[in-house]
C-alpha cells in the first residue's frame, strides 16, 4: 500500500512538505516507499511517455537520453549561498541569500501545474549508523526517484525514522526539472527543463537547505549526492568536527590475510573509480569496494578516523569503462541498472566509446539519432555515439568486489588516504607525507595539467588546473577554512592513530620512448596494486624499502615480477625526486593557488613550503 500525506508524523518534515506543496502547487502528491513495485510502477510511466528505453539484453536494465543541454554539472549556475560572501570563499559563486530565495520562490511558484511531487525520504549512509545523515527530497521527476532509490536508502524505512523521533534532524531538498513557460530548445515533451540562465543548484549552509531548479540531470537533480553528501555534509563536518570528502574507500588484503583501508581522492579523469574496484596482478593480494566516490570519516573511541561510503550504489561515468579498465564495474551494471546518454544497440544492448569492442550495424546515438557505426569506434569531438558524461546507476550490492563490511554502521578504520592527479612529469609515483600536516600540504595542491584534449584555449595547455583535495566543485564553504579544518583534525588524535597520507601519480609520461603504451612510464590499473602494496607495508610499520628524500618517504623500489621490461626500466626514472621540477611546483603554489585564499590560508600551508624549499635547496 502506498504512502501519502498522512504518513508522515514527523511535525517539521510535515510543515516544510506542505510549505512546498503550497508554493509548487503540484496536481497530487506521492510520497515514496521505496519498494520494488513502486519502482517498476514509476520505470513502466518513464517507458509510456518515451523517456525511457528497455533494454533487451540486460534484465531489468532502461536506458534514458535526456536534453544536449542538460547533460553534467553545471558549476556557473551552482552557489553557496552563505550569509556572508566571505564564508563560500573564492572558489564558489555566491548569491546573498535573501535575494537568491526571492529570485527561485518566483520560479519555483506554480512549477509542478500538471505534475506529480514525490517526496523521498532517504539516509545517506548504512541505516542505524551514528556516521549517517538523513533527508527529504521533494521532486517533481520520475527519473530522480528512480536513481534515488538505487543512490540511497530511500522510502518507508527512513520515514519510519523520523516518525520515530519527532526531533530527528533532517536536510531539506527541493529539486524541480522547471518545466518551461514558454517553447524553448529544453521543452521537448520527454525531457522538461530550464534554459541554463534559470539553472539553479544552490546549497544555504547555515540552514542546511538545498533548493535546486531547473535541471533534471545527475548532481544538479539527485541531490543526495553532491549537494548533501558534499556540499552541504563539508558544512556539517567541520561543525561537528569529522570529514565529509569525495574519495573511494577501498579494503586491501595481503597474502598473509591481514587487512587495511584506504580512502583517496583524485579529479575526474584520474582512475578514481578503477582503483575503487581494482583487480590486483601481483599474486595474494585482494582489494574490495566500501565505496567509489564519497567518503565521511569520524572518530571512534580509539582515536581513530572510520568510515563509511553514505551511498547505496554506483553513478559511474560509462565512457572509457572497460573490461580492461573496470571489469567490476561492468559487472555491477549488468542488471537492474539505469543507462543514461548512452548508445543503444540494434539488439537491445548498450554501447560508448571506449567499451572495448567496436559497435555492429545501426545505432541509436545519445541524441536519439539513428548511425552507423564508425568503423574504428572513434568519432570527431561532439560527434561521440554515447555521450562523454554518459552515466550508469547501479546497486553498490551487484558489485562483484564488494566488501562485506561496506554497510558496517560502525564505519572501517581508515589507515592510508591517497591524493593523486594527472601529471606527466614533476610528481613521483608515490611518495608519503612526513607528518600530518605536510599530507593536507599535499592534499592541498591536488591538480592535473592540462591538455589539449581539455582545453580550446591553446595557452592554458601545460598549466596545472588546481583541486584540491579534489573536492573544489563541491566544498560548502571557504577553501582556506577547509585546509584549517584538515589541520584542526589533525589535533583530535595522535600520528600514530591518524591515517598515513600519500601522493600518487599513475600518470608520468615520457612521450619519446616508443616503446611506452601512450608514452605512459606506469602501466596502471592492476599494476597500481605494486604501489598499493608497498603502502600497505608502510601502514605495517615497514621501514626495509624505503628512503626519505626532500619531498617526502618513498620506497627504494618495487615489485616488478611479471611487468614489462619497457616498465622495469623507467620504474626507477618515476621513483626520482625532479628537484628543479619540485621548485617550480611550490613556486608555482606560492605565487599562483595560495594567494587566492588570503587570509583564510593556514599559517602552517605556508611552513610546509618553507620546509620542503629548505629540504630541496639542501637535496
């Protein structure tokens, strides 16, 4: 039996909803269970109106195309919307708050005529756990309940949570697709959605509030993920004093069965979700999934940082998925699985760029557009058959990798964190910090060169694009505070307990060495387990392979049974310090990415600096 109004005994989630209810002014409401029936009920509705394709190849799989202007993030419409401009910090659009809420209350008045509101209440994070978080989004988008119910905990369940404590806390999320007034390029009848001047995705941080307008796609719309798990969850965490951050955790086993965590946060484009669900190619080694792209950390009595992953499934990237690359991903979306932007196949299967094995006959392009297949699978720029941010959403517990701990209330104790970015020359291939405050140093100058292949601006190639921590899109509040909350933390225990902080880079190149696969000097994907397990042994307290240079600890080698001798030979090239390379890198830092925060720059970055030039200037 479905759930209405009635349901909810919650006083404050009643209010808010009602509040809603007034001011979309939907034509009936729904509020969300979670069950299988009501999401096979809501999938056949998607199929009827022609938003959704069933696959005939995969059980229980649909794929959903939306509009060429509603395909990814869109960060200039995204804000913090703090009270004061200062507190969202340099690195965020800000609007002031009252004025925003003015501007959205006008669009979002009347914005479900003809429509249906669903009301999702969900938890982010394993049901019970004292790491979890709860919420309720309001939606006026089939397609949002769909992914929500496989992105999180969704339904009756956590509504019978709130009804069990009336002063249970709760994000409130309003999303609506905004629906055009007018005839415009976005309203095609399938998929609804604003002209990009009337995008808004807009976090209020001192209310822990999400309002988001006018698109239907991914993080804009699923505000589960990155508006709470991030942008509003970094607010949280530095108010209560954990760490909400976009990293995987992962769990490493040894041959001798001994186990570590480990979390790690890298831009996109890095291997992020590849080293999540890693196949290792040294023998006895293992590496499970907790999580492939968030994770919130607190402390445990024993003065330790746990996690969890505070979502229920996978919201994978297709393109460049393989069983070369990610053969556990392609597992994990074999069934009951929502495609997004995605090519469909003559037999009913899906197809992208990079999938592994070339496309046959006619497809149906992202676009909806019947093709031909391209005979090498390589399409020009803009042309691609799937979409380059096309989407898989997936169950987390399909994922043939999945550790068993991964919905452990208590959370896994972190022993390593890794930050890494895409850099073909300066950074090693691992190296670990030599105290805490040198890791958030690290983590703090996150960044990927730009290419060509990124780029159309020709003089921006080679620079470095900053990310620090890898979480600049989606840290609610100043940069520079968030440095100052990383170094806070550091004080609530002891080295010994902390995690042990790495910089990885699969990503050398040496673009004149013929014999390199890509000019790449790391092979990468399973081989990233050799690095994985030298840091493993450094977690055990192993001093036998390894040396401590300027920049930092590093091991004097590696294993290299079964590798390329092409690889045995750059390996130690990639196990240098680039001294002058080095200078340029913190020079590029002092004069470049830290003047940026001002005043909100912990004293102790700028130390760090100091002692690393020190080191090289001695090296």
């Amino acid at each position: 039996m479905s759930l209405t109004l009635n349901d909810i005994k919650h006083p404050k989630i009643s209010t808010w909803v009602n509040e809603m209810i007034a001011m979309c002014e939907p034509d009936n409401v729904v509020v969300v269970d979670g069950t299988q029936e009501e999401y096979d009920a809501l999938m056949q509705k998607c199929v009827k109106a022609g938003l959704a394709t069933k696959l005939a190849k995969k059980e229980n799989c649909y794929l959903f195309r939306s509009l060429p202007s509603d395909v990814a993030r869109v960060e200039s419409r995204t804000f913090i919307s703090s009270v004061k401009e200062e507190d969202a910090g340099p690195t965020n659009h800000w609007i002031d708050p009252s004025e925003l809420k003015q501007t959205m209350r006008k669009l979002y008045k009347g914005c479900m005529h003809g429509r249906t509101m669903y009301v999702i209440p969900f938890c982010m994070g394993p049901l019970g756990s004292p790491i979890s978080k709860n919420g309720i989004e309001v939606t006026d988008s089939e397609y949002v309940v769909l992914n929500m119910d496989i992105m999180t905990r969704a339904g009756k369940k956590v509504l019978d949570i709130f009804n069990a404590d009336p002063n249970a806390d709760f994000v409130p999320c309003l999303h609506s697709v905004g629906k055009p007034l007018r005839e415009c390029e976005s309203d095609n009848g399938i998929w609804p959605c604003a002209d990009i001047e009337y995008k808004y995705i807009t976090q209020f941080p001192e209310e822990r509030l999400i309002w988001s307008y006018g698109s239907g796609y991914g993080g804009n719309a699923l505000l589960g993920k990155k508006c709470f798990a991030l942008r509003i969850a970094t607010v949280l965490a530095r108010d209560e004093g954990w760490l909400a951050e976009h990293m995987l955790i992962l769990k490493l086993t040894n041959p001798k069965g001994e186990v570590k965590y480990v979390t790690g946060a890298f831009p996109s484009a890095c291997g992020k979700t590849n080293l999540a669900m890693l196949i290792p190619t040294i023998p006895g080694w293992k590496v499970e999934t907790i999580g492939d792209d968030i994770a919130w950390m607190k402390f445990g009595k024993d003065g330790r940082l746990y996690a969890i992953n505070p979502e229920a499934g996978f919201f994978g990237v297709a393109p460049g998925t393989s069983a070369e690359s990610n053969k556990n991903a392609l597992i994990s979306a074999e069934k009951n699985t929502i495609y997004t932007n995605c090519a469909l196949t003559e037999d009913g299967d899906i197809w992208w760029e990079g999938i592994g094995y070339p496309a046959k006959g006619k497809l149906v392009d992202w676009k909806g557009k019947t093709r031909d297949a391209l005979p090498k699978d390589k399409a020009p720029k803009g042309e691609e058959m799937a979409h380059p941010n096309a989407r898989f959403t997936a169950p987390a517990k399909q994922c043939p990798c999945i550790a068993k701990e991964w919905e452990d209330p208590a959370g896994v104790p972190i022993d390593a964190i890794l930050f890494g970015g895409r850099r073909p020359s300066t950074i090693p291939l691992v190296h670990q910090s030599l105290s805490w405050n040198h890791g958030v140093f690290l983590g703090s100058i996150v960044g990927s060169e730009i290419t060509a292949a990124s780029t159309i601006d020709a003089s921006q190639v080679g620079k470095i694009r900053r990310d620090p921590f890898a979480i600049l899109p989606f840290c609610g509040y100043n940069m520079g505070d968030y440095f100052k909350h990383w170094i806070e933390i550091g004080k609530k225990s002891t080295e010994d307990k902390l995690p042990k902080i790495f910089y990885v880079n699969w990503f050398r190149k040496d673009a004149n060495n013929e014999k390199l696969p890509g000019g790449f000097m790391w092979p990468g994907y399973g081989d990233n387990s050799r690095v994985l397990a030298w840091i493993f042994d450094r977690c055990n307290g192993d001093n036998s392979n390894v040396v401590e240079t300027a920049i930092g600890y590093m091991p004097k080698t590696l294993n290299t049974d079964g590798l390329a001798d092409y690889y045995k030979e750059t390996l130690p090239e990639i196990l240098k310090v680039d001294v002058e390379g080095w200078k340029k890198e913190l020079a590029d830092v002092k004069e470049n990415h830290y003047p940026k925060f001002g005043k909100h720059l912990p004293k102790e970055l700028s130390e760090i600096i100091d002692m690393i030039q020190d080191r090289l200037n001695k090296a």
